[in-house]
C-alpha cells in the first residue's frame, strides 16, 4: 500500500521555460521544444493538428505529433495558437521611414549613424511583427543595410535575416536618386549617390562595386517610362547572376517591366502598370511580381491628414487602383506573386496588413501566406535556410491566437516570433 501511496504522489518534473532572447545574442543557436495547437508549414496546404517542433542548434528537427521534449530542453507551450513559418518579406526599405518622403533632402544631413539608429528599430519592429526575413531593396546611405545586416548576423542588434542590395542602381534623377527637380546634384553628399550612373559601363561598373562590397542582390530603378536602357539593365543582370546574386527591378510601367523580364531580372518590384504581354512573360521567364498592393489606403488617409500635395495623392488613389486591378489578372493567369510590402512608405511593423489585400483581390489565404514563405523563399534564393518548418531548416517559426486560414487578418497580431530557435516574442507566462 505504501508503494502505492508514494507512486500517486510522484511529480512530473516542472518543464523548463525558454528564456527571451536580448541583444548580445548568439544568432541561430537556440535549442527549444514548441508544442503547436495547429501547424502550416509553409509548403503544404495541409493543417496539422497537436504537432511538436524540435529546434536543434538553430534548425528545424523532428517535426511530428506531440512528444516530449529531450532533456534540459526548455518547452514554449503554443498549444493554444496557430503555427507557420517565419514570414518574409520581399521589399523594404529597413532603414527610412515614411516621415521623410514629404521632404527627400531631409537625408542630405543624416549621418550613418542616423541612418543606423533608425535600422535599428525597425528591425525590431519587423521582428515583433513577425517577419523573421526581410530582403532589403537598398538603402540612400549607401551600404548602411550591409552594415545592419552584419550586426544583426554578430548578434549585436535584434532583427531579420537580411538581404542586402547596398545602393540603388540609377540614372541621375531617377528612381533611387535623392535629385529632386529643380535641385543641384552638388547639394547631395556622395554616400547618397554610389550607384547613379550614365552609362552602360558605369552600371556595369556600379554593379560589380556592389557585388565586390558584399551585396545580397542587386536592385535597379526603372520606375515609369524607361530610364535604364535595355543594355544598362542587361549589364547589371550579368554582373549580378555571374556572382550568383538575383536581380529586383523597381519597374511601374509596361513597357520597363517587359523590358526587365527580357534582360534576366529574377523579380519585378510594383509591376503597378503590368499588361497581359508582361504577366505572359513573367510566368515564361518564372519572374516572381512583387506587388505591394497594400499601402495605398493607407497613404491617401495619412496624406489627407497630413496635407500632402494634391497632385501626389491623385496619383497615389490612381495607381492603387490600377495596381490591385492588375494584381488580380496576374494572379488569374497563374503568375508568381511574393509578399513585397515596399515598408517605409507605411510605418514598419504594419507589413501585415497585405494579407487582407492580396486575398480581397484573388488570392486564397493559403496562397497569401506561401507567398510569404516558401513561395518568397525560392524567389530570394533561400529556399534552403527559410520559408518552411522543415528538418534542416533554420527554426523560424511565428504564431497566431486563432485561424489564418479563417480570417487572414489575424496574421496582423503575431504573438509568438522563434529566430534560430531563439525566442524574441512570446505571449505572458511563456518565457522567463
């Protein structure tokens, strides 16, 4: 009888919390059980139910129905949240903000600490905000994303994985160039500049420059009517793929999209005015569109509020409509679309708010959400680190209270955010 007595009284040993990550860290370290109420993986369109994830070392490894957890390994109890894939974002700009648009010289005067300071925190509101991914579409300072990139890889600053494109590649004046009308190219310093230039040969050469310091991908402005020529495009396409690294093209009009697809460009950024001709060439070429059909509404509202120049909200109420028109015929003719948010123009951590968007216009959520994963991931050349929870891939993993699938809006409240296994955001009593 007392055996018995002693055996009823036994504990389970208390599980052990996992411990919220704060700068220094050491990056993709993390070792951690998470136990999910549901579970999109990013790639399937299946939803598993009561699934346990291993995180090893910073990488996904068992991934199966509950189990416990191997010893000393701390749980992170998610048993009541959805459970996807660090989400990915196709184009930002990590290091401006929106509050300097109305006034492009304001940048005249930042220094790289300035520019810094701001990468910084809106690093870690990409993080809170669930994007764990994060391809930096260039920066005015030029090779401040690199910078970031690398502190944040030291594990000296908390954010996202980053792609970095260093500088814009541009013709003077162009999309990417702080040359207002009007205004004198003396007026701007140097570090703003580094990759306008005139000529094929100086994008050539701009594009090595890029390479050679250490960018992720190259990005080149051809917003309206052409300004890059088709051999100033096709120059930096081949210095670029010659290295590995894929090419985003910052291209609104028909005519420049179409031209960036035949030069080799692997995405294309807005595609605002894309015709039938374009989205037949993009899925000829498989270039991924980019189509950041979210931030209009935002933009006239804050414009209004602000009193932005009228000319500039027309335009703005303009192309929205146009762009989501032509989101949806891409999206019906079975095009390639990515999460791209172009964050900077709306307040960072508000990437979210997408989802709604591209849904409203055709897409079903589980498209929306791959396009934030494993869709974006093979686009962005990392379909082997991100964009799944899958054994070997790093352990990014976001949660959600409720059902995507349901309500697509509550991608908006990300309540739990895992980077390499390490634990950056967690809802009350999870962690210690």
């Amino acid at each position: 009888m007392s055996i018995l007595i002693l055996a009823a009284c036994q504990r389970s040993a208390p599980v052990e919390l996992p411990e919220l990550a704060r700068a220094p860290y050491r990056p993709d370290s993390g070792n951690l059980l998470i136990q999910c109420g549901s579970l999109i993986d990013g790639r399937s369109d299946e939803v598993r139910e009561n699934v346990s994830v291993l995180i090893e070392d910073g990488r996904f490894g068992r991934v199966a129905g509950g189990f416990a957890a191997p010893p000393e390994v701390p749980v992170l109890d998610l048993s009541e949240y959805t459970c996807l894939p660090g989400l990915i974002e196709m184009h930002a700009h990590i290091l401006e903000s929106f509050e300097e648009l109305v006034d492009l010289t304001l940048y005249y005067g930042y220094s790289l600490d300035d520019f810094m300071e701001k990468g910084r925190e809106y690093s870690q509101l990409s993080i809170d905000a669930g994007f764990t991914t994060v391809r930096n579409l260039a920066a005015y300072y030029g090779w401040a994303d690199r910078e970031l990139r690398d502190e944040i890889n030291r594990g000296e600053s908390i954010g996202p994985r980053l792609q970095a494109a260093g500088f814009y590649l541009t013709i003077p004046g162009g999309g990417g160039d702080l040359l207002e009308v009007g205004g004198s190219e003396d007026a701007i310093p140097q570090h703003l500049r580094m990759g306008v230039s005139r000529s094929t040969e100086q994008f050539r050469r701009n594009a090595q420059t890029a390479v050679d310091g250490g960018a992720d991908l190259a990005y080149g402005g051809i917003p309206g009517e052409p300004e890059m020529t088709a051999e100033d495009i096709k120059a930096v396409v081949d210095v670029a793929h010659t290295a590995g690294l894929r090419v985003a093209a910052h291209a609104h009009g028909a005519q420049s999209i179409r031209e960036a697809i035949l030069a080799g460009a692997d995405t294309i950024e807005h595609a605002t005015y894309i015709d039938e001709k374009g989205i037949r060439l993009a899925i000829e070429h498989d270039v991924a569109l980019s189509m950041d059909v979210g931030a209009g509404d935002w933009m006239i509202e804050e414009g209004r509020k602000q009193g932005w120049i009228e000319e500039f909200l027309r335009k703005t109420i303009e192309t929205t409509q146009v762009q989501r028109e032509n989101f949806k015929k891409a999206h019906e003719a079975r095009a390639t679309i990515v999460y791209g948010t172009d964050v900077s123009i709306y307040p960072h951590g508000m990437n979210a708010i997408q989802f709604a968007y591209m849904v409203e216009w055709g897409m079903s959520p589980m498209e929306a959400i791959k396009s934030a994963t494993s869709v974006a991931a093979r686009h962005m050349g990392w379909e082997d680190r991100v964009g799944a929870i899958q054994t070997g891939l790093f352990g990014d993993l976001v949660a959600v209270r409720g059902d995507p699938l349901a309500d697509i809006s509550t991608l908006e409240q990300v309540e739990a955010v895992v980077k390499g296994g390490l634990v950056f955001k967690a809802p009350p009593g999870k962690t210690r």
